[in-house]
C-alpha cells in the first residue's frame, strides 16, 4: 500500500525533479498547500500573500523506500536552514516544510531532523516546519514534471541540475 507526504523544499520544480528518480516513489504531483486562498494559482502564489507553499505530493511505496531514507533525500537536496529561502527564491512560498499526513509520520520525520541537528552537518539550526497536512491544490500543468520537459532553460541548468546531481552522488542505491 502506497503512502503519501507533501515536502515543500523550495521551489517545487526542484524537488519534483529530485523525487522523480527515487526507486519507491510512484508518482510526485508540484502543487501548493498551507495558505487561506482556495484554488490557488502560480500568479497569486508568487506574491507570496495566499499563504500557500510551493510543494510536492510524493506518493511512495514503503516497502521499497522508507519515510526516513526519502526524508534524508529531502533534507540533503535542499538548503533547510535558510527561512523562507532557496538560493535566489525567496518569499514564505519557498519555505522548507513537512505536511505529515498522520502521527507516525511526524514522529518519523522529528527523529530525521534530530539526527542530522546531533551530527552537526549543518553550520545553522534546521528550520524545517512540521505542518498537517491541508487541502493540497495541484499545480498547473505545465508546472509538473518541469524539469524533464524544460532542461534546457537556464534555471534548469544553473540551479536543478545541481541538486540532482548531488542526490545522484550520495544515494546512488536509491535511484530507479
């Protein structure tokens, strides 16, 4: 049976590219949650003012990866002491958030966090919010699956390319 975790780590094209290589992951949905405007759409979320997050709805098999081997994931693409920023995204839509759907995901994701703060790997605390989950609102279409339709853009090159490259590196076993 198949769980299901929102992580907003950034902006959502990133992490979608990221997740997309996962072996375990089925399916990743870019969308935005958290904020008070219903049927959000990029425009409105941009400003910043709705309150939504950019994020991600990874639906996975636990069987083949587990919540704390796709958290590590999370936490080594992006940058989760920076508030509300990633690299030159900045804005409360880009913040570094969990939407745990159920207790023992919160609980998962706290020993994650714990655990990186005791290694120290980090120069600053982690800022990473643990939320609810909310009504998730599906990005747009041309929003998902960004990265493979667009690699030659120039963000794509310059800032996602990066990030999977360094996935790629250090968990090399978990990729499809």
């Amino acid at each position: 049976m198949n769980e299901r975790i929102i992580l907003g780590g950034g902006c959502f094209w990133c992490t979608e590219a990221v997740f997309q290589r996962i072996k375990g992951v089925d399916s990743v949905i870019s969308g935005y949650m958290g904020g008070g405007t219903k049927n959000p759409n990029y425009m409105d979320v941009c400003t910043g003012l709705t309150g939504h997050i950019e994020v991600v709805q990874v639906s996975f098999q636990p069987n083949l990866i587990s919540l704390k081997d796709l958290l590590e994931v999370f936490f080594i693409s992006h940058d989760p002491t920076t508030l509300n920023r990633q690299g030159a995204d900045e804005g409360t839509q880009y913040k570094s958030v969990i939407f745990y759907e159920n207790e023992q995901q919160r609980l998962v994701a706290m020993d994650v966090i714990r655990t990186l703060e005791d290694s120290n790997i980090y120069d600053s605390p982690i800022v990473t919010e643990l939320v609810p989950s909310e009504i998730f609102y599906p990005a747009e279409d041309y929003h998902q699956n960004y990265y493979h339709l667009n690699k030659g853009q120039a963000y794509c090159s310059f800032v996602i390319t990066p990030k999977i490259q360094k996935v790629e590196r250090v968990f090399k076993e978990r990729l499809k």
